[in-house]
C-alpha cells in the first residue's frame, strides 16, 4: 500500500468520526456504520471503503439506508474474489 492509500484511509475515518463530534452525524447514524464494521469481518482498507461510500452517500442523499451484515459480507465477498 502506497502512503497515499494509507492517508486516503486515515482521512475517511477520521473524517466520518469528526462528522459525528460536530453533530453533522446523528448519533444513531454514527452508530449503525460503528456496529455494522464491528460485526463484519472487514479489512482496514474495507472499512476506509465503507466509510468513504457512506459519506459521498450522505452529501447526495442526505441518508443512507445501512445494509445488514448478510448483504456488506456478501459485497465484501465479491469484491475479494
């Protein structure tokens, strides 16, 4: 992994945990992203990816409708393969 990946990772997750100080992220929001990378089996870089998508998906969507573990784990499978 090239320093700009690992940045790019830090960003992301230091980002969405900001987003949450500042009240941009609900607190029930913040915690259904926390609880469902804490119950998956994903890497760092997966969890960046996730918190990556799940922020461009607030700033078009406004919300976002979290997967259930069963559906991230399918994806995270797919993408591995």
């Amino acid at each position: 992994m090239t320093p700009s990946h690992s940045l790019q990772r830090a960003q992301a997750l230091s980002l969405l945990l900001g987003r949450y100080i500042a009240g941009e992220i609900a607190e029930a929001q913040f915690a259904d992203v926390t609880d469902l990378l804490d119950e998956t089996d994903a890497t760092s870089e997966e969890r960046a990816a996730f918190a990556r998508f799940y922020l461009d998906a607030l700033a078009v969507e406004g919300e976002v409708k979290m997967p259930k573990l069963e559906e991230l784990n399918d994806v995270l499978n797919i993408a591995r393969a």
